[in-house]
C-alpha cells in the first residue's frame, strides 16, 4: 500500500511518512506494523474525542441508514444540520445565532470574508502577520506567511497585515476597511497568545470604525482551551465566528456563525451569495451535532486546565526551551526544526505520535483528544523525556 501511496495519491511535502494504519480507537492509532501508538496530535486538532467515539459512531451509522445527501446546501430542512446550527446558537454568547456550514475550516474563512465584505460595502480586509487561515485563494490571501503564499500570487487585492498584539498597529483599521481576521490563538506560528486586553482593544476599534472581527477558531474551537470558543477568555464576541477541525469528532466540516442581521446579506443581491454543494451534509451534521452534544454534557471541557497543568508539569528538560498555547493546544519550543523532526521520529518509535508547526518547525505540536487520560499524559511525556535525553 505505501508503494501506491507514494505513487497515485499526491503529495504535500517530500517526506511524508507513509505510515500505514489499520484503525484507530480513543487516543491511540493502530498501525498495520501491528503495533500500538498514543496520539498526542488527534488529527491536527481535529478528533476532539478522540478515535472512533462510540456516539459519533453511532449517529453516523443512524443517519446513514436514513438518509446522506438529498439536496445543494440551503433549500431543504434536515434534522441533523438544523439541530446542530440551533444548538450552536444555544452554546453561544449573543449576537451570534445564525451559522451556514460548509465542507471545511478554509471554505468557511472564504465565506466569512465574503459575508463581512457584503454586509459593510467595503473592500479592505486586515489580517495579521504569522497568521494561517487556510488553503483556499481566499484563505491563503490573509494568511500572513509570504513563504507559502508567493509561488500563488495573484491573490486577492487590499488584504494588508499588522502584527498579532500590538496596541499600536490598530490604528491601521479604519473606515476603509470590511474586517480584521484573527486567530484568536496563533496556530502555525507556534500557538501564540494574545495579552488579557487586546481583544477588546481591537473589538472596539473595529466598533469604532464600523469594521467586522472575524475571530478563526478553527483550531482552539470546540472546548480544546477549556471554553467552548477561545474568546470567551477574552471579554470580547466576534461579529464573525469561524469554526471547522474538532466540530465534526474526525469527519471534514466547516462552518461560520453571525448575527441574522449580517447574515441574511447572503440571500439577496446577489442571492446565493455563497453556496455550496455539500455543506450541511446530514452524516457530517449526524457527527458534528454528537461530538458538541458530548463536549458540553461530559464535563470534559471542566478537565482542560488541569491537564494542561500536567504537560506543564511533566514536561521540563534542558532541551525545552518555552511551552507556548492554551489548555491542550500546546506548543513545546526546542532548538531548531532538525531537532523537532529528530525527537518525533524518536517518539513514534517509541509508539508516540507528535507533530510540528507549519511555519515554525522548531515548536512541536501537542493537541490531543480531550479525552485523554491523565495516565496516558504521563505514558506520553514520558516519552518525549526519553526521546529528548537519546538525541
């Protein structure tokens, strides 16, 4: 199978793994070697809990036995799509009330900034520097590396950048501009955090010049910092929720939240101001509605803190130098990008499944299932300790 892996499907990088996987059950993944491997990276963020959770499972197998696709996104009314949207509503802070769901976290940016750039008229769009939104034109137009946008250029017109925190760069936000994106916790560039206030700073200047903040919680959404969303930590509600990775408990899904007010300008002048095929898919929404009905009702989200505490604790050696992030999207600085690669290929021979940032590879990714058991945050930093000590 590597053999045609290599040879048919194609590839992103040079040196992907072609590691062979037979199945995959909680936090760990079982690979074809017959061997057994503790996921600490749970899809890049996206199995919030964990493999195969018996009750996405089972409304997966209950939906399909139903009925999958029957209509383009938007014309009919289906159970599963419409309970997610209305618990999503009841989960979170006003005004946000109204979501359209899409096939992934970069269609859904797409339409986010489609949806600000149609409600205010205007055409500018501020994003940040180090940021990453995704892989669409759209998406890698306000993603704030030029490395891995350049060779794709043209891309859109009137996206500029300033830095992520900086108080003083928020004055370049005026009347000119749709929107400011943001994640609300940096991913690519190592899990970065914003200061207490410098949401609200930003939300009142966009308020002040009548601008739209879309917040990207692609990665930290769905309880991974202990709150449902990341900005809920922060004071502040986005005009524009962005969402997707851990919505759907490993099934590809998207979506982007706001008031009726701004969303409604997607039905008229044009109508069907975005639409999509697929979105609201009855079997996505089947997972997605099970795996948020889980995260609220298990009292996982209540557990993030002190298991982050755990990582922090276990987690000390010479070789570390920082451990950025929030709850279980950590990031563990070391000294370069060949030692990242080292102590992870050190760690899946170990039978532990670690990862990288995209634009700093020097941080190595730690974004487990929510799940995850205290025992098995041990067994794991445990063998980071030992890959860190063999190189």
């Amino acid at each position: 199978m590597q053999h045609d892996f290599f040879k048919y499907q194609a590839q992103t990088t040079p040196f992907a793994s072609g590691f062979e996987v037979e199945k995959a059950e909680g936090a760990y993944i079982y690979g074809k070697d017959g061997k057994r491997y503790l996921d600490f990276v749970a899809g890049v963020s996206a199995n919030t809990l964990g493999h195969s959770h018996p009750k996405v499972v089972e409304a997966i197998k209950q939906q399909a036995e139903k009925y999958l696709h029957v209509m383009v996104y938007g014309e009919y009314a289906l159970e599963k799509p419409v309970a997610l949207c209305r618990l999503l509503a009841e989960a979170t802070p006003d005004p946000l009330e109204v979501t359209y769901l899409v096939n992934s976290g970069a269609e859904a940016i797409d339409g986010a900034l489609k949806l600000a750039k149609r409600y205010t008229g205007r055409e500018q769009i501020i994003s940040m520097k180090w940021s990453y939104h995704g892989n669409t034109h759209g998406a890698l137009s306000v993603s704030g590396n030029e490395l891995h946008k350049r060779e794709f250029r043209p891309l859109l017109p009137m996206v500029d950048f300033i830095e992520f925190d900086c108080e003083a760069e928020l004055e370049k936000i005026t009347n000119r501009t749709a929107c400011v994106i943001a994640e609300t916790i940096q991913g690519a560039a190592g899990f970065l955090l914003p200061s207490p206030d410098y949401f609200k700073k930003l939300k009142a200047r966009c308020e002040a010049v009548g601008a739209l903040l879309i917040l990207d919680e692609i990665q930290p959404g769905f309880g991974r910092t202990g709150k449902l969303f990341a900005f809920e930590h922060y004071g502040i509600v986005p005009d524009i929720l962005v969402m997707g990775k851990g919505m759907g408990g490993g099934v590809p899904v998207g979506a982007f939240m706001s008031s009726a007010e701004i969303m409604k300008t997607l039905a008229h002048s044009p109508k069907l101001g975005h639409i999509t095929t697929f979105g609201g898919n009855p079997l996505i929404a089947a997972a997605g509605y099970a795996t948020l009905r889980e995260v609220l009702d298990s009292g996982l989200m209540d557990e993030v803190e002190k298991k982050e505490r755990l990582f922090r604790e276990l987690l000390v050696h010479p070789k570390i130098k920082s451990i950025n992030g929030r709850g279980l999207m950590l990031a563990v600085e070391l000294s370069s990008a060949e030692e990242t690669l080292a102590v992870a290929g050190r760690c899946m021979a170990k039978g532990l499944i670690v990862f990288w940032q995209l634009y700093r590879n020097q941080y190595m990714r730690i974004s487990p299932p929510l799940n995850l058991t205290e025992e098995q945050i041990r067994e794991g930093c445990g063998i980071i300790l030992e890959a860190l000590e063999e190189l």
